[in-house]
C-alpha cells in the first residue's frame, strides 16, 4: 500500500512538473519555442549515444560527434532509419539505462503491414498527460467546459491508449476531468447508440474511418442518437465528405489527433480544423522525397519524425510512412507551432455486411493478434458474403493448423451465410508507394 502510495505520489509529482506552461508553449515566439525544442534534441541524442545500442554503435562507427548535433538541421547528418530495421531486432534501440530497463512494452496493431514493438518509458507516460493539455484546451473550448466533462471512447479491447490510461490510472491519483466511458468497436452499432445515449458525452473518441461510417449509418436508418458536442479521431483517416456530412448534418466538431505508438504527440487540430499543429519541441517532423531528401513547406512527401521526449525506444530520423505536407503559412488561431496542412495516413476499409451491419478492421485484427504463429494477413471482401484470407505464417503446415480456429471466428464477425476461402502465402504485396491493407472491401459502399 505504502509503495502504491509513493508511485501515485511521484506520478502527480512528473505531471505538475511538466504541466506549467503547456498552455502557453503552442503560442510561444518561433525563437523561443526553437530553443526549446533544440534543448530537448540535443538532450536525447546524448542519452542515445551514451545508452541505445543502435546509436551507440552509429556514432562510433560513423565518427559522428553527438555534441556537435545542435539544432535540427543537424539530424541531417543522422541516416534515415526504416520500421524494418526497428522490427527484426526492437532491442537494439532500447535504452540500457534504468528508465529503458523500466520501460513498458506497446505492440502496433499491425494494419499497415506486421505488428511492431515500441516502448515507452514511464516517466514520459506521466509527463504524456501534461502535454495533453494542449489538445484538451481545443476540445473544453469547444463544449464549453475545463472540467466535468465526459468523454466516451469506442475502441478494440487491449489498444494503446486504453493500456496508457491503465498505467497512468496506477500511478496517479484520479483527476477530476474528464468521467470516461469505453465502447468496442466489436459491439453492433444498436448497442453503441444505447451506450451513447446512456453515458451522454461530451467528446466521443475512436478511429477515423470508424466514426464516419458510425454517422453514415445514423443518417442512412434514421438511428436517433444523443450528439456529443466534439468527435476527435485518430488511428486513421476520414474522408473531407466524412467530416462535411458530421458537421453539416449533426452540428459535431470534428477535430482530429496525429499520434502513433512510436510518438504519442505528433500533432493536434485547432479550432480552425485547417491541419495538424505539430507539436514540434517534443517531436520533430520533417518530410522527404523519394530519395530521401528534405522537402521545402509546400511540396508532399514522406514524414520523418524524431521523437524527443521518450527515453525507451529511441527513433531518430524515423521513416513513418505517411505522406504529408508542412505549410508555410501560420494558422489564424495565432498559434506559432508548424502546421501539417495535408496528411494521408492509414486508409483502413471497412466491410459491409449484407444484413446493414459492419464490422471495423481493428475487430479482424483483434482476431488475428491472438494467433502469433500469423506473421501477415490480409482479408479481402469480394462480394458482400465472398471472401478471401490470405495468410503468411513460418510454413504451410503452420498455416493449415490455424486456420481453422481463425475461419470460425471470423465467421462469427462476418455471419453464418459468409464464404471465406484462404490460403498460404510466403509473402504479400503491397500497394504502389509502399502502404499494405490488411482488409480491402472491393465492394461498393
């Protein structure tokens, strides 16, 4: 009980330590918020080449000074690093020191390819909520409230941010804002509706591709639903329509968050919804071409991120994938962080049932990930009950014992009149530019 206590004690204390000022850091003069950002930089790139395997072994080998990487413009001289080169061996960039050996474990949900491991050290956990106030000062502003607001959020059972707030929940004391409430996404929308309108929130939180097709579904039946004030996605895309019709339609903000396990503060909506502030002194973003050079503000290209707050895994000059844009030009809000005018991330397809119902792609993963001998997968829907699962596991044999307990759990997502045929693969292709589906519905919607 004592340690609980402490740990409890010591979390608040990192919060209330990182949270002065986290108001005021997006408007802070570009110079300003410059060194801030740069001391941060050149902070980690001494704790990576002092106790990160990778980076240790980089400096050494490559003759690179880490004190003379300063600014960064500096990271230049860092190589581009690739998800690949993380995946096959994930403890290379863990940090030898304490806070890496305390470090705690987050797996993605592999939708963009196979599944990569990435920790996070729990003081940056704890300091995470600090930081989040500057997105929380977007959503109270738009339903009026700093405290005493609710917030429901839809997601699969064991994501990131549910095993987030579990730790910060056991190693904080409860605050008082906002009351939370979750949902599944393996729940049929007649139970989502009744949970909504149960809970009656504020703010409602889940995937973008999962929150479109939720209202769409409300306005095509006619579903009456309690209206929160404010929708905020991530995870995924939604489309200019999706967004248009929520907030046409509804009468819904519809702000949009920019995170992924390997940085949980990329960047945020603000009230003008024109693009992702970036939250640049915790990570930095720059976009490249083809070949790996640094784009000018304007043109699109691939985001490169480097991560300066966690002190587990440690990803400098990180390929993400997605393919973005960096505006040139400042937001009206006033605020002085980069401004991410374009992004296109994950575009996950969402399978229609013949019965009006749909099932969302982190349910068939929440299937999949249960079964460690699957390296890839990939369900195509060909026709509205034909469809197709291809997997990739360590041989043929592997895959023809598997496959049945995986058939008969996705015949209960799909229904019991669906045809799922499968097969072995060795490997599977991605689309042109690099991405990988592993759902594609191929029927019209």
């Amino acid at each position: 009980m004592i340690k609980k206590l402490c740990n409890k004690l010591y979390g608040n204390g990192v919060v209330l330590a990182n949270l002065r000022g986290q108001h005021r850091v997006p408007y802070l003069p570009e110079e300003q918020l410059g060194a801030l950002r740069d001391a941060r930089l050149k902070a980690i790139v001494r704790y990576a080449a002092e106790t990160v395997p990778y980076y240790r072994g980089l400096f050494q080998r490559e003759g690179i000074d880490p004190r003379a990487i300063r600014t960064v413009a500096d990271l230049e001289r860092l190589p581009l690093l690739e998800k690949d080169t993380v995946r096959k061996d994930p403890c290379l960039f863990v940090s030898t020191s304490r806070r890496g050996r305390n470090a705690i474990s987050f797996t993605t949900s592999g939708t963009t390819g196979t599944p990569l491991e990435v920790y996070h050290d729990p003081y940056s956990l704890l300091a995470n909520i600090a930081f989040g106030e500057r997105e929380r000062k977007v959503m109270s502003k738009a339903f009026g409230k700093e405290f005493g607001y609710r917030e429901l959020s839809i997601n699969y059972p064991g994501n990131i941010v549910s095993k987030v707030r579990d730790f910060c929940h056991q190693r904080t004391f409860i605050p008082v804002r906002p009351e939370r409430c979750a949902l599944s996404v393996s729940e049929p929308v007649e139970r989502i509706v009744s949970g909504i309108n149960r809970f009656r929130p504020d703010v409602v939180t889940s995937y973008g591709s999962y929150l479109e097709t939720l209202f769409r579904t409300l306005a095509s039946r006619g579903i009456q639903m309690h209206l929160p004030r404010v929708i905020v996605y991530g995870g995924d895309g939604m489309s200019r329509e999706g967004r248009e019709l929520i907030e046409a339609k509804f009468g819904i903000s519809v702000l949009s968050s920019y995170q992924a396990v390997e940085s949980f503060k990329i960047g945020y909506f603000c009230e003008e919804r024109r693009g992702f502030h970036l939250h640049s002194d915790l990570c930095h973003v720059k976009v490249i071409d083809a070949d790996g050079a640094k784009l000018a503000s304007g043109e699109k290209g691939e985001v490169v991120i480097s991560n300066f707050v966690n002190r587990g895994t440690v990803l400098l000059n990180y390929r993400l994938g997605d393919i973005g844009v960096i505006s040139s030009q400042q937001c009206s809000c006033g605020r002085t962080l980069p401004l991410l005018s374009e992004l296109e991330g994950r575009a996950e397809d969402v399978i229609y049932l013949a019965d009006g119902g749909f099932v969302h792609p982190r349910v068939v993963w929440g299937v999949l990930k249960k079964k460690p001998e699957v390296l890839q997968y990939q369900l195509i829907q060909h026709e509205p009950e034909l469809f197709e699962l291809r997997l990739v596991t360590i041989d043929k044999n592997t895959c023809e014992r598997v496959i049945t307990d995986i058939s008969a759990s996705l015949q209960h997502l799909l229904g019991a009149s669906a045809r799922i045929d499968h097969g072995y693969y060795e490997e599977l292709q991605r689309e042109a530019g690099g991405k990988f589906r592993t759902v594609i519905s191929l029927c019209k919607q």
